[in-house]
C-alpha cells in the first residue's frame, strides 16, 4: 500500500502484476494459479445467479489475446457469427478519423480456463483484480468486428495502443451456453433509425446541413420527422429528415464549398423549390393537412425530394446564373398520385416502388424536367 497509496493507482496498474507475480513464491502469490495469469482490474456483479467481471483492458493487449478460432467450422457448432470483414475498414475509419472522440461499448468474452477474483480488501468485496490464465481460450461473444477494426488502427496509429476498453468476462460454460449467449446479446438489438442517426450526429457535414436546412428553410420548419424515416398517418410532418439529407447531398454532389457556403446553397435551393409546389405551402399555412397531402401527392415522398436534389444539382451546374429560373417549371407539375406521368417512375403496379431503378428514373425524369428536354402532363 506504501508503494501504490489508492485503490484508483492499484487497479489501474493492475494488469501489470503479471510482470511482478509469475516468479513469485507460492507463499507470496496473491492468485494460486497452474500457469502464468493475465490480470486486470476488475469489478465483480452478479447476473443471472452468476458471477462476471467488467475490467478495462489495453487495447494492445486486447488484439493480442482475443483471437478468431472457430471461422472454419461449420455454424451449428460455431459460438460466433463470421467475421465480416467487409464491416471493418469502416470501424477502422472511424477511429482514425475522430482520435479524440470515438466511443465503444465493452465486449463481451467467455473464459475457457483457470480465473479467479482477488478482492481488494474485505470492505470492498467487488472491487479487485482478476487473473485469468495464459493458458485459457476466449470467445468473443459480442465485438469480434471492433476487435479486429481496432488491431487495424493500432497498425496505422500505435498511440492507441496504450488506450482502453472495457471487457465483461464471463466463465465459459460450454457452446451451447456461449450460442445461446449470443442469440440473447443481439435478439433485441434494434439499430436507430437512419434520422435519428443524422439528429444525434453532429461530425457529419451531411448531417450538420440537413440539421441547419429544416431550422432555416421556412416550407420544412415544423414539418419534418426527425426520428423516424416512415410517417405516421395522425403526424402534422410533411416530410423525414432521413429523405432531406439524401436530397440534399445530391443536390451538393461535386460542389467544393466551405460549410457554410453549402448551407447557404441548399438553403437558398429548397427555399425556392417549395415557392412553387403549391402542397407545400397550403399545408404549412394550414389551409390542407398534411395527411391528406401525403395521401393523395407524391411531392414529399422520399424518391420525390431525392429527384428534386438530383435535378437541382444539374440545373445549378449546368446554369450556375439562372438556375433559379428553371424551377419555375415545378409550379406546373401534377403532383397527383393519380396522374399516369408517374408510373414506373414513382408507382409499379399501382404502388410505390422507391428502390434503385425507380430513383434513378425519376430523378432523371425531373432533371428532364427543369432542363426543359422532357414533357409535363398538367392533369
């Protein structure tokens, strides 16, 4: 206790006791084990009428003891997904990318092998250490793709090395427990919503200028979903923020702007858009409700405000002076679900298709459209 005078120091230099314990004498050896042992900090809890550990763990140390064992086997006696490597460039990216910011949650590990808790003292019966030995297997319940994405950063950033994360250990009860484990961390994992996503990111630039376009454009203001990308038919929101920030980065493709300038533009941009679509503004005046607009009108579909970023884009590249000009033309566009101009472009077979080969016919036929080269059925 003279040498290491808190309990915070003693715990956070906990995983270095391996260094200091494996030729210690029987007597002194504060973890009676068969081999070496791994040691860390630890905090004891119960789960379940079993007893598991959170420690923090170097990340260094972390891809260096937790390795893939089972990806040759067949699924039925596997414990663990494949890897997907695919998956993991992009968790790589995002620590590189954001150093000082990035965030993880623990791991999840069972233990094949000898581990034992020491308690600190016995005023602290959950706070304490844990020695796992070297000769024991772990699998990767849960993190198998941050583990492998943060070995990948370690080799392109080594500083990271010394950093941390959290791991919950568990006592390796057989793979029928370790499946089932698995089965239960990830039955009710629900990813959040594509606008959620974009209301809660504040890195993104996307994000960051479709937030600031819903605030300033006038026609979007109190009129925007920005949780869910589907609407509810009793909501008052004519459009999803999921759909403006992907109209929007199409309408910005190629445009090498400072923020603040690509705000300014997409402002300016939709602000004239919705001077001429009439359902916008009776709507946001109150004169209609925005269900039976949503109805009975394609305008604020999905695939609708994707086509109109599209086509502004081509128009403002094409006509950088008087592109304002152009949009003119929306004001004599049927928006109707029933007029014929949108089948096969918005509706196949009588119902909305917004997939691949929809989006991009329509978002050519609107670029047609306020280019002039395409024909418009008035109704």
């Amino acid at each position: 206790n003279k040498k290491y005078p808190t309990l915070f120091t003693r715990l956070l230099l906990g995983y270095i006791i391996i260094i200091i314990r494996v030729d210690a004498s029987d007597k002194e050896r504060k973890y009676q084990m068969s081999s070496a042992a791994f040691v860390f900090p630890a905090v004891k809890g119960i789960q379940a009428q079993r007893e598991y550990y959170i420690s923090m763990v170097p990340l260094d140390v972390m891809t260096k003891i937790f390795q893939f064992a089972d990806e040759e086997l067949p699924p039925e006696i596997r414990a663990q997904r494949v890897l997907n490597k695919a998956r993991i460039p992009e968790i790589r990216d995002y620590i590189l990318s954001n150093p000082e910011s990035y965030v993880f949650s623990a791991l999840t590990v069972s233990v094949d092998g000898e581990m034992e808790f020491q308690a600190v003292s016995e005023n602290t019966p959950q706070i304490g250490t844990i020695g796992i030995s070297m000769t024991s297997r772990f699998l990767i319940n849960d993190g198998q793709h941050r583990r492998a994405a943060i070995a990948e950063a370690i080799k392109i950033n080594p500083v990271l090395k010394n950093e941390h994360i959290s791991v919950v250990f568990y006592r390796d009860e057989g793979l029928l427990r370790s499946q089932q484990m698995f089965s239960d961390l990830n039955r009710y994992a629900i990813r959040p919503t594509k606008s959620i996503n974009i209301l809660f990111n504040s890195r993104e630039e996307s994000s960051i200028i479709a937030k600031r376009i819903i605030e300033e454009v006038d026609v979007f203001k109190g009129l925007v979903e920005k949780e869910r990308t589907a609407i509810s038919n009793r909501s008052k929101a004519l459009f999803t923020l999921s759909a403006i920030c992907t109209a929007t980065n199409e309408l910005l493709i190629g445009f090498n702007l400072p923020l603040q300038e690509k705000v300014d533009l997409a402002k300016q941009y939709w602000s004239m858009v919705g001077k001429y679509i009439t359902e916008w503004n009776v709507v946001k005046t109150g004169e209609v409700k925005s269900a039976d607009i949503r109805k009975d009108y394609i305008c604020s579909l999905s695939i609708t405000l994707v086509a109109l970023g599209y086509a502004g884009n081509a128009i403002i590249q094409q006509s950088s002076d008087t592109w304002e000009s152009h949009l003119k033309k929306l004001a004599d566009i049927d928006w109707r679900k029933t007029n014929p101009d949108w089948e096969n472009l918005v509706f196949v077979n009588g119902r909305v298709a917004a997939n691949r080969s929809t989006q991009k016919a329509m978002s050519s036929y609107m670029r047609e459209v306020l280019t002039g080269t395409a024909g418009i059925n008035n109704g």
